[in-house]
C-alpha cells in the first residue's frame, strides 16, 4: 500500500508540473512585446519574411519594424512585412541558404556575414575605408561607390538595396589596451568572416572565430578577454559589465546589408516595388541618423558605468593600416582593384 500511494503521489506531482509548465512559461515576459504590430496583416496580398539575428533595441535592428509599419501604411495594407529578429529563423549562415531558395524573403545581414555571400560585401569590412559615419553616407549617396556593392549579389538571385547599422568597430577588453604592444597580450573574438580573419592575421594579433551566442560564457570564463566589436553593441547587451575597457579603433562601421530575395521582388506589381524600394530608403535613412545618437549615447552610458573609454593614437592607426595593405591587395583582387581604388579615392576626398 505505501508504495502504491508513493507511486500515486509522485504521479500527481508530474501531472501538476506538465499541465504548470505551459501556464509558467507563459508568464515570461514577451522581449518583443514593446513591436507589436497594431494592425491586422491577415488580408495581406504579399507578406515579406524579414530576418536579423539581434536584438531590436540596437536601432539598426528595430529599422525592420519601421520598415514593416511604413510598408504597410503606404501600401495600404497590400504588403506585410513579417519581420523575425533576434534569430527566430535561425543563425546567419543558415538563413542566408533560406533567402537563396526563397524561403526567406529578407534578411537585415550582418556585414561580416555578408562577406560569406558575395567577396565585394566585404569592402566594408576593410579597415579605414568606410570608416566612419560621414564616409559611410558618402558611399551610400554616391551611385558610382553605391550601385557595385548593392548589385554584389544579384548573380545569386539576391538584391542589397539598403543598409542599416550599429556603429563603429572599437575593442572591449577585460584588461586596458592603450597601444599595439598591449593588444598583442589579448585573445579577440572575431567573427566567423573570411576578411576579418585575414585581417587579424596581418595585423599579428591573438583570435579566436567564435559565434556569438558563444561569447558570454567565453569572456565570463577567461577563454577569450576582448571582443571586437561595437560600443552600441558591448553595451547594449552587457558584455561591458565583464569588459570594462573600450579602444577605439573606428576601423569599420558594423552594417546591417538589407538583402532581399529578387525572384520574390520580382513578382511584386511594379507600383509595389517603387514603393518598397522607397521605404527602405527612407527608414534606411532615418535609421543610419538614429544610430549616430545612439553610438554616443551608448558611449556615454558605459563611461557613467565605469568602462574606460580609449582612444586610439594616430600612430598606431597609422601602423594598423600599414600593416593591412596585404589585405587590401589580396581582397583587392577579390573585390575589384579597381572598384577597391574607386571607393577608397572617393571617401578619402574631401
């Protein structure tokens, strides 16, 4: 008998906690609650399944919602733009084979995972080219730096016709970088990108490729001790609570490339394409003057939190780029030599 009703008993216990689990979870707080759409989609003519991996508090994230309620309005209802951030669909690698077969229709890319679609992509990734917020809208609004890159895909079936961003590249790092001699005692993380591999190498510096959701456990536990990557985005997600130094390098803007599946845009009515193509043009726009602000602001909050904030010596700028120019020419190669030279001619002028 006692072990009938010890059986019994543990029995209801499982059954109490299958039928709690559904109403415990949920209970957790909804991250994207604050985007949801205030309109009804379900009579859209055309829905646009749009991707990003992150989170839409980084603005050049939320610029897909943006998007999304523009789209709407000025389409009057005929486009919905079914927008999945914060990797809902999957990591980059693994939604860009979607977008190629059409499973996706948009995705906000990364730059550095841009690179592994098409070789031109990576042109932004190169150190001190489009370097900072003032050349990056130079390259945007000058058509002949502008159209090779956004048709870098096309061949693939893929159009690039804007990009958003999350500002520029510096280094976070768990002890204080001031110079080369200190960076060359750090472990970075760098992204799984093939320029940013190459660079790292030609500059002679310690890295481990490493894929992003990996990285708080890694820097908690000492496996790595720097990160490069953005301030908006160190401290957006916490990573400055562990890594309380920030050099600034401001050798690339981090860019979200908008690529958009063509055989889907290709069925659009044509009053429906000048439209979307306009839309991510303005809320492109407006978002790339947002990030501006929130680049500063994100500094200002991390200095207010302790973090160190560096600024890198024109000498060492100076060395970093000397010792980049096997990368300029190698990708030069792959990019275009002459393009490469266009686009650095171009933004160097004043």
């Amino acid at each position: 008998m006692k072990r009938t009703f010890a059986l019994l008993t543990l029995l209801a216990m499982v059954m109490v906690t299958l039928l709690a689990g559904p109403l415990l979870a949920s209970d957790k707080p909804d991250p994207l609650a604050n985007w949801k759409a205030k309109f009804d989609p379900s009579k859209a003519e055309f829905t646009y399944i749009l991707s990003n991996i992150s989170h839409p508090a980084i603005e050049g994230v939320a610029a897909g919602y943006a998007i999304r309620d523009a789209l709407w309005a000025k389409s009057n209802g005929r486009i919905y733009v079914d927008y999945r951030p914060l990797a809902q669909l999957g990591g980059e690698k693994d939604v860009i084979a979607k977008l190629k077969l059409g499973a996706v229709q948009g995705m906000l890319a990364s730059s550095v995972a841009a690179a592994n679609i098409a070789d031109r992509f990576g042109i932004v990734n190169l150190p001190y080219v489009v370097d900072s917020f003032e050349s990056l809208d130079k390259f945007r609004n000058t058509p002949e730096l502008w159209k090779p890159f956004s048709e870098s895909a096309l061949s693939l079936g893929i159009m690039a016709p804007d990009i958003t961003g999350y500002g520029p590249y510096g280094w976070a790092t768990t002890t204080p970088v001031r110079n080369l001699t200190e960076a060359k005692t750090v472990n970075f993380r760098i992204a799984e990108a093939p320029v940013n591999t190459d660079l790292y190498k030609a500059w002679g510096l310690k890295f481990t490729v490493m894929p992003w959701p990996d990285v708080p456990q890694a820097l908690q536990t000492g496996v790595i001790n720097g990160l490069d990557h953005t301030a908006i985005v160190c401290n957006i997600t916490k990573k400055f609570t562990i890594a309380k130094y920030f050099t600034e390098l401001n050798y690339a803007q981090g860019l979200f490339i908008h690529l958009v599946n063509k055989k889907w845009f290709d069925k659009l009515p044509k009053d429906l394409q000048e439209i979307f193509i306009q839309v991510l043009a303005e809320e492109s726009a407006k978002t790339r003057e947002a990030t501006k602000k929130q680049h500063a602001d994100q500094l200002a909050k991390a200095k207010e939190a302790g973090v160190e904030i560096i600024p890198l010596a024109a000498a060492d700028r100076e060395q970093l780029i000397k010792a980049s120019q096997p990368v300029y020419a190698a990708w030069g190669q792959k990019i275009g030599i002459d393009y490469l030279a266009t686009v650095r001619a171009g933004l160097a002028a004043k």
